[in-house]
C-alpha cells in the first residue's frame, strides 16, 4: 500500500472507483478501492472479503489513502463518481479534485440514450465487454454482497471500473469540445 500511495502521490490525474458493500452509498461499506492512471494497467486495494482471502485493514487503509484522495492537486475522475463522493465522506474523507465523470459526461454528449452506465461506455466507445457484476456476485436470491465474493475477483472487476472511465475520458473530452464549437 506504500508502494502504491507514493505512485499515486506523484500522478497528476487518478482515475478511482470504490467497490461496497450495498446500492445505496449512504449505508455501504467500502469493500475496495480501485485505482488507474495509465490506460490499460488498475490498481485494487481490498478491505473485505470472504474469510480466507488476503484483505488490509478498513480503518488504516482509509488514514493511508485519504491524504491522495483529500488532495485536490490530483485531478480525480470517475464514473457515477457521486457515489464515491458520498461513501467517501462517511468515511470522513473529502474528495478533492473532481475534473470529470464519465456518466455525466455521456448524458451530455447523447441524453437520449437509455443507459450510461460502465457497461454501457465501454462498448459504445471501446467496443470492450466488460466483467458484469453478476458474473461476480450472481443474481437473484442467491445472490451475493461484493465483499461476500472471492477477492482476486472482485480485484479484476474493480480495476476495470477504474480503467475504463480513463480510457473514455479523452474520448468523452474530445465530443464535449466538439460540442461546445457547434
């Protein structure tokens, strides 16, 4: 982790993403953080999983981290990233240095699609599949929380969720800007 913080602290944008422990971000727990900030290469920090699995402590990982997501030098961009600004603050960390959101993004670009969504993004605009989160903690009344599910899963699909947003943003950026010329 002090590996990956003292990488961070020298990056100028971080894309991030949490992954929790329920929908609403008011009552979830955060399971893990994932972290990119060059295309193609995501970083999963988990903090619960199932008993067995490799997991850091909740409380010190948040202390660790929350200087880099407290610093608003480090631009900071996400997808729904809302949602991580409010399971953050319970927390009691103060995200700083938001510059984009890839759902907001795509709303604005095209409203009248019906789906903004990750999922969504990645095959519109990268023609990627990504890992549905069923595929991780299946459906249904069998269905599984996200910290219930195997960690080296939930760490693949996590740092897809960090990925992606920063492999759209230029694309995103570049339909904004055309937009605006229009």
């Amino acid at each position: 982790l002090a590996v990956l913080i003292s990488q961070m602290e020298q990056q100028e944008q971080l894309s991030i993403d949490t992954e929790t422990t329920a929908i609403s971000p008011r009552i979830a727990e955060i399971v893990g953080y994932s972290f990119a900030w060059r295309p193609g290469q995501a970083f999963y920090v988990p903090v619960r999983g199932p008993e067995g699995d490799r997991v850091l402590d909740p409380a010190d990982t948040a202390a660790a981290l929350k200087p880099i997501f407290e610093n608003p030098v480090i631009a900071k961009i996400g997808q729904n990233i809302k949602y991580d600004i409010i399971v953050l603050r319970t927390l009691g960390i103060e995200l700083r240095g938001i510059v984009f959101d890839t759902m907001v993004a795509d709303y604005l670009i095209d409203s009248g699609e019906r789906s903004h969504n990750l999922d969504h993004l990645a095959k519109k605009y990268l023609g990627h599949e990504t890992i549905r989160i069923s595929e991780i903690i299946g459906s249904g009344k069998n269905q599984l929380r996200m910290d219930q599910a195997p960690v080296a899963a939930v760490g693949e699909y996590a740092a897809e969720d960090a990925d992606v947003p920063l492999r759209v943003l230029p694309i995103l950026a570049d339909r904004l800007s055309a937009d605006d010329a229009k």
